[in-house]
C-alpha cells in the first residue's frame, strides 16, 4: 500500500527482530523510514551487544515463519542454502511432555532452526535493500518530540556520538523492547499511567553450542524435554546453523542452571528423559556456557487507555513479553507488524488506540491466555486460578495424553503451539472426541496392563567431522 502524501516519513526505534519486521510493512506505505538503533547493526554476523537473548535459543514459530516469507519471499530458502537445518514442528521435533514423548507427525509446520544472529542477519539484509529504508546505527534515542498541546507526536530526538538533532516523522514506532521508555514518556506528556501486567516465573536459562561426534537425532531437528510440574527443568538441543547443534536448558522459580561446564552436565542429567545428557557424552563445547535470566512476564495494557498521542504506535516485546520458553516473540513481532500494516491507511498515519485494541484482541490475547494457563500450573508462579484455568489445564493435560500415542493430536496442539491456529481450535468437536478416546484407551491399557512397551532408544551412531572444530567455533 503506498501512501499518497510526498516527503512521508517513519521513524522505526529500534532495529531488532521487532523494528525490522515493522520497518518492512512501513516501506510500502511511506517515504521513508528510518530504523534507529544504538547498536552497530549492518554487517554484524554475530550477537549484538544490546541484545543478549541472541547468544540463546530464539525460536521462530511456525506462524512467524509463515510472515516473515510473505514479507520477505524467498527468505526461507535463503536461510537454507546458508545453512540452516529446517523440520517439521510436529514430524521432526522430539517433544516430551511430562517425560513422555509425543507421537510425531508432520503437520506442514516450517521449523527454521536458525540461530538468532543469523535469523537477525537475513531479516536485515533483506530490509536494508528496501530503497526508502535507512539505517541510524550507533545513535542513542532520548525522547519524543510533540506538537505544543502534546497531542501528536511529530518526531524523536536523538544523539550521536556529540551531536544531538531531532529527526521529524509522521509516524513513530517503539519497537525498542522490553526497556521501553513509552509508559514513562506518556506520563510526561501527560496521558495515564500504563497498566502492566506481571507475572513472576524466576526463569533463568544456560545454553552452550556444541560440535557432535555422533548423532542423537535419527532424522529429528530437536530434542525438547518442556519443563512440568514434576520436572520444573527443560531443554531444547537442536540443530542450527554453521553445523553445530545448540542447548538451551532451563528451570522456573529460581531453580536456575549452573555456567561452570562440570555442573551444566549434572543438571542436563536431572532433565525428565536422558536423551540430551546421553548426546553430550558424544559431544564437544564450542563456547563457554552463557547465562541469562527472565524474572517476570509482562503485558502493558495500552487498549486500555482512553487518551493516547497520534503519530506513535508501539510494536513487539515493547508491548508484551511472553515467558521465553514458548518461543513466542518473534512471531508475535512479526503479528504485531502485520496488525500495523491493517491500519496504514493510505495518507493517514493509523490512529493508535484501535491499532491497540486490534493487536490485543487478534495477537496477544491468545497466546497470552494458553501460556498464562501454563504457567500457573506450577504451584509457586502466583497468579489467579479462576475455574476457567484450571478447567484448561486439566484439558491441556489431556490433551498432551493423547498425544502420545495419537499424531493426528499432536499435529493438532503444535498447531495451536506454532500460532498457526487460535487455542480454541483444541476444543473442535473432532479433536476433543479424539483426546477423550485416547484417555479412555490409554486408561483401559494401564489398568489392563497391556500399554506398548516404548521402543529403546538406539545409540548415538559416530559421525565422521566434516570440518575441524576450531573451523566451526570461527562460524
């Protein structure tokens, strides 16, 4: 959609996943755009200084990779002839729930199973070509500029190196992330308090990067044991790019991994199924491990204002954080953009408070009701446990059930998980009618004593090195 007006311009703050997918849809309805980031930003293959959630595990979710190749076609074979393993969500993804695994099949779900870097760096490669976007890289953001009632936003002021100047827009989109200054420039200006919504969930994860001498995976991309109630530690070890695999593993309430090598193996070890411990028997560290921590979930509710100043929005993690676990973010951002191009009326800048309402209501509301639900299974997250809750963790749970010994369920729930269908799509008719026969066989199998016998895992097969390990840490 191109806008009518001549010398229109965007301001994007922000240049992460979020900024850029936004940056994309913006290009089709402005002049100009300008994504502004306090990091170096173009020709960076490796984490970012100010984004240390990119030396983790970033999952893109089936959904998200469906965006982000209708924004960027080609994309995804791109990023696999760079060298990306890719899967099924559903066929090639060893998921285990509560230590069990469940029954795989494929579902037409595209896993991407890039590491954040080289993800990042092909979204902005891509973005970067656009002919009216620019990039202010290594320049500091310090504040909204508005029109004297504060009733428009017309621009944001900025510095660089020593020189400070106000870069004028018709638009502006915080896209910086959990940090963002908005609430508090709202307040400045004049407009309600914000309200947030905090939920404490003490996560912290440890992930290391790996070169393999054998191969646990027999055809998988991943092996992911989801942390449970019994087991409150969890783990995704997959395949990524510059043939290397990556661990993250994980623990809620405090219950965090240890950095130091020796202790990281132990704690794999406790994980619900050996799987991953036994892989790393086969395995050699390419880096030291790395620790990050995420005390609290959050959801600013900016639907829920009655005032808000035109000619700014606010898009992705600047908006919501979801528990990293689900890997939600990234296609929430990637939502969050195409919600925003939904609003890019042709010559008009969109009008924020139904552009907010919309990204609540059709983006955030669902993934963020199914994970709350999650969460609040594990008895120390505090939190309300309405008789709507625990009636969707108790279906949840049968759900995951049936699962394993149905793939026609599991494609299903990692349908719901990839955000490629809405939650209440687990409760079709059809579905619930295969969930309750399941239960009810499975329950007969125990009791009866005639439940399958799970077939043993074969041991990892040696591979022979295609590239010296020191080759592969340079990668």
């Amino acid at each position: 959609m191109t806008g009518d007006k001549t010398g229109t311009r965007a301001v994007v703050l922000g240049g992460s996943i979020a900024g850029l997918f936004a940056a994309r849809v913006l290009a089709d309805a402005y002049d100009e755009v300008l994504i502004v980031d306090r990091d170096k930003l173009l020709g960076v293959d490796g984490p970012r200084r100010n984004c240390p959630q990119s030396r983790h595990i970033n999952g893109l979710l089936a959904r998200g990779q469906e965006v982000m190749e209708e924004f960027y076609p080609g994309i995804t074979e791109e990023l696999f002839a760079d060298g990306v393993p890719t899967g099924d969500l559903a066929g090639h993804v060893r998921w285990y729930f509560n230590g069990k695994r469940l029954k795989p099949q494929s579902a037409g779900l595209t896993c991407v199973a890039a590491s954040r870097p080289m993800l990042e760096k092909h979204i902005r490669n891509r973005t970067h070509a656009l002919p009216n976007v620019v990039f202010r890289e290594e320049t500091d953001i310090l504040g909204l500029e508005t029109t004297p009632d504060n009733r428009t936003v017309t621009g944001v002021s900025v510095r660089s190196g020593d020189t400070e100047e106000v870069l004028a827009a018709d638009l502006v989109v915080d896209a910086t992330g959990r940090g963002s200054r908005t609430p508090v420039w709202l307040e400045d200006l004049g407009y309600g308090r914000v309200e947030e919504e905090r939920k404490k969930i003490g996560l912290g994860y440890v992930t290391q990067h790996y070169k393999l001498t054998a191969d646990p995976y027999f055809g998988d991309l991943s092996i992911n044991p989801a942390a449970s109630p019994e087991v409150p530690r969890g783990a995704i070890f997959t395949k990524t790019d510059g043939d290397r695999v990556e661990l993250t593993t994980y623990g809620l309430l405090g219950d965090h991994p240890p950095t130091d090598q020796e202790g990281l193996y132990q704690w794999v070890k406790t994980l619900a199924v050996p799987d991953i411990y036994e892989a790393l028997q086969h395995a050699e560290p390419l880096d030291e491990p790395v620790a990050f921590r995420f005390p609290t979930t959050l959801r600013r509710r900016y639907e829920k204002l009655t005032r808000f100043p035109d000619g700014l929005v606010v898009v992705g993690d600047a908006v919501t954080c979801f528990n990293p676990i689900y890997a939600q973010g990234m296609t929430v951002a990637a939502l969050s953009a195409l919600t925003l191009r939904g609003h890019l009326h042709t010559g008009a800048a969109p009008q924020p408070l139904q552009y907010f309402r919309d990204l609540a209501h059709d983006v955030i509301d669902p993934p963020w009701e199914m994970t709350n639900s999650v969460d609040l299974s594990f008895k120390g997250v505090e939190g309300e446990r309405t008789a709507q809750v625990r009636a969707a963790q108790f279906y949840l749970k049968l759900v995951q059930k049936a699962a394993v010994t149905d793939g026609k369920v599991t494609a299903a729930y990692m349908r719901a998980a990839g955000l490629v269908a809405r939650p209440e799509s687990l409760m079709e008719p059809a579905l619930v009618g295969r969930v309750l026969w399941n239960t009810a066989r499975n329950l007969i199998a125990g009791l009866t004593g005639t439940a399958p016998t799970p077939a043993p895992r074969p041991a990892p097969v040696p591979i022979k090195p295609e590239k010296p390990a020191k080759d592969l840490v340079a990668s």
